[in-house]
C-alpha cells in the first residue's frame, strides 16, 4: 500500500518558521517526482513547489521564493518543505504529492496557521 503522510503543521506567529516533512511508504522516493501544494480557506488549491526526482531540482511558485525551501531524504523516504518567515496568507492545509510513471499519490494533508 502506498502512503503519503505529512506532518510539522501547526499554529505560528507570523515572521516563525515551520518544517514540514511528506514521509512515504510502499513507493521509493528516489523513483518520483515530489510536489507541495496548499488551500487556503474558499481558495483554490496552489501549487508551492516541487522537486524532481532524477535532478533534484527545485521550483517554488514566485509567493514563496526566498522563504520556503524543499529537500529531499532519500534514505528516509522523507521529502521536506522549510518554511521561514511565514506570513498570515500563508496559512492553508498543506498537501503533498507524489507522481511518476502515470501514478499520483496524495498526502492527508497538514494544516499551518500563521497569525498576525
């Protein structure tokens, strides 16, 4: 069975810092494509960044560039989302996703609250 599960949410003034980790089980991490996304209260669902699996490379949607940083642990299975310098707008439920090779896997999800 294949499983995404995040964790790190919680409530945080703003300007704080919070990590986010996405642990996979049933898949090897090193075989996919990584991807956070968020939704804000009556928002649609945001795409944050994502991190490839062959390159390791990253790209952070342009709201978050400077703050948040994704990382990868393929020996933990674990892929990260560091956020700094967190903002009132940036809280939503945090999702992560896996794909490659025609599958998707979703994560639960993780809520950040960030107050002013």
């Amino acid at each position: 069975e294949v499983r995404l599960v995040e964790s790190g949410g919680g409530l945080v003034q703003a300007g704080g810092s919070l990590r986010l980790s996405c642990a996979l089980s049933g898949v090897t991490l090193a075989d996919y494509d990584v991807a956070w996304f968020r939704r804000a209260p009556e928002k649609e669902r945001e795409g944050v960044g994502c991190i490839s699996s062959r390159t390791g490379d990253t790209y952070l949607t342009d709201s978050v560039k400077g703050r948040f940083a994704i990382s990868r642990d393929n020996a933990k299975n674990t892929v990260n989302l560091q956020m700094n310098s967190l903002k009132p707008e940036d809280t939503a439920v945090y999702y992560c996703r896996a794909s490659q090779f025609g599958n998707v896997y979703w994560g639960q999800g993780t809520q950040v609250t960030v107050s002013s």
